[in-house]
C-alpha cells in the first residue's frame, strides 16, 4: 500500500497518490476494480482494524485479471467511477479457475480449488 507523491516513470512531484492493490473485477472492458486495504485506528478502542477502498482503474491493454497485484495512479476522471489508471502489475496470480475467485474476498486463501476425490477401493 505505497501512498507516495512520486510518478514512477518521471522523477518530478505530481502531487498524485500511487496505490497497490488486487483485482476482484476484470470482466468490463479496459477497466478493472482494484481493492486497496489499510489500517486504521479505532478512535474509542485503539485496535487497528482492516478497512478497504474500491477503485476502479483503466487498464488500456488488458493487461491485469482477476486476483493480480496491481499499482495503480490517481489521474483524471475518466467516467463516473473512473479516476485511477493502471502502472503496472506487481504479481500474477497463481492459475486457478474463475469460478473460484468470483466472490472471493480479496487477499484470501479460502478460495481454494476442491480436494480430488478419493479412490475407491473395490
């Protein structure tokens, strides 16, 4: 969860935000949602509790999917949700089949493939 005030390509100050966060939507055109997870303090009980943003970013080559790592930069709006654009994919995912992840929270190891069934004994 870099939050620095630096482009990666150029050296100079943008003053725009610079997130990393995994994909749990890829199914729209050149656009994913991009799920962000921080910590945040509890004001009353002081605990740190996990909170997450959803960011939607474009993606002009297709080049992330589901369950990929991904940074993302803060830009111009691009549609009503739209205001993120894709750097680069930090990591793939591992290969597992889409019917898991969807719904999967992001993050998550519980989106396992099924153990094969036992062999029968005659």
């Amino acid at each position: 969860m870099a939050d620095t005030n630096t482009t990666p390509a150029a050296g100079k100050t943008t003053g725009r935000r610079v997130l990393e966060g995994i994909v749990t939507r890829d199914k729209m055109a050149k656009t994913r949602r991009v799920e962000v997870e921080r910590l945040v303090r509890h004001p009353k009980y002081g605990k740190y509790v996990k909170q997450r943003t959803v960011c939607y970013a474009h993606d002009e080559k297709n080049d992330s999917h589901l369950g990929d790592t991904v940074e993302i930069i803060e830009s111009r709006p691009l549609s009503k949700l739209k205001r993120w654009e894709l750097v680069k994919v930090v990591k793939k995912a591992p290969s597992r089949t889409l019917s898991n992840l969807e719904g999967a929270v992001a993050g998550s190891d519980a989106a396992a493939p099924p153990a094969p069934p036992a062999a029968e004994k005659k």
